[in-house]
C-alpha cells in the first residue's frame, strides 16, 4: 500500500512539473514572436451595419434608393476602446459619404466604381474618427430600386423571381 501511495505521489508530481514547464515555455514563445500586422485570420474584428437606405435625389425629387449592408473590418483591440459604439459612428459615416458626394449615382451602373466606393467609404469612415481605423469596407448587399420599381413593387406585391417591363411615361406622376 505504501508503495501505491508513494507512485500515486510521484505521478502527480510528474505532472504537475511537466505542465508548469509546457506553460512556462509557451509564454516565452508569446513573447518572442514579433508583432505582426491584422490579416483576415486574425487580430480583425468586423461590424456589420443594418441595411442602409439612402434616397438619391435629382433634381429636387427623390429618384430612388440606394440599399446597401455594409461590414467593416478593424483591429479588435481598437475596436472595444471606441466610447461610441462603432455601428453608429460608421453608419452616421456611410449616410454623410452617401448624401454628399454627387459622384455617386447608382442608377447609373456603367459608371460605377465599387472598388473607389469602397475606398471613399473607408477614407471618410477614417477622418470622421480621426485615424485609419476602418482597414476594409465589405459589401455584402447593394441594390438601387427606381421609384418605378418601388411603385411596381407596392401595386403588385414584391416577387423577385418577376421580371416587370418598365409602366410608360405618362402612367408615371
């Protein structure tokens, strides 16, 4: 029975070294390893923005709306020390970008440039917080509906799988 007692001991004491040792060397390890920049693997925490509804007016009438779900991706650390949560901030950003820049117009799409959206986005997302926070601006949803579109949609119900032929001019107010 002694000799059981004695083997159970230097079992976990075995152990219990061995496991101080591995922990011991892992943060060393930690330590050494330098610094590296955010990538999409790691270090980046995202915010996915409610869909945004931004009228788009010409000349003084609303021409349609522009609908988008944006997510942002930032250093997560950074991120948790914002005062004003984030989603807000951006979305506040997104809807100033949105309604001030007249090069923008998404009802006409060959004139469109997703990757200077994008980038406008983050470069205005960035000054109104002060620094280069926002590193990426995700598009995960884009849509412009024409007032006609709209008009279609609430006569006849919604049904994206319907192709609809533009109504005539003067069935148009």
């Amino acid at each position: 029975m002694l000799k059981l007692a004695a083997a159970a001991i230097w079992i976990a004491a075995a152990t219990a070294g061995s496991v101080f040792y591995a922990f011991q060397q892992a943060s060393t390890v930690e330590a050494a390893a330098p610094a590296s920049e955010p990538t999409a693997f790691g270090g980046l925490d995202y915010v996915r923005l409610n869909v945004v509804s931004v009228p788009q007016m010409k000349g003084g009438e609303v021409n349609g709306y522009f609908l988008a779900r944006l997510v942002f991706t930032a250093p997560a650390e950074r991120l948790k020390q914002l005062v004003v949560p984030a989603d807000a901030m951006l979305t506040d950003a997104v809807y100033g970008k949105l309604y001030a820049d007249p090069s923008i117009d998404f009802s006409r799409v060959d004139t469109l440039d997703i990757a200077a959206f994008r980038a406008g986005l983050r470069d205005a997302v960035n000054d109104k917080i002060g620094e280069n926070l926002i590193t990426e601006v995700l598009i995960e949803q884009v849509d412009f509906l024409s007032k006609a579109d709209i008009r279609r949609a609430s006569f006849r119900g919604w049904d994206s799988s319907e192709t609809v032929e533009s109504a005539p001019a003067s069935a148009q107010h």
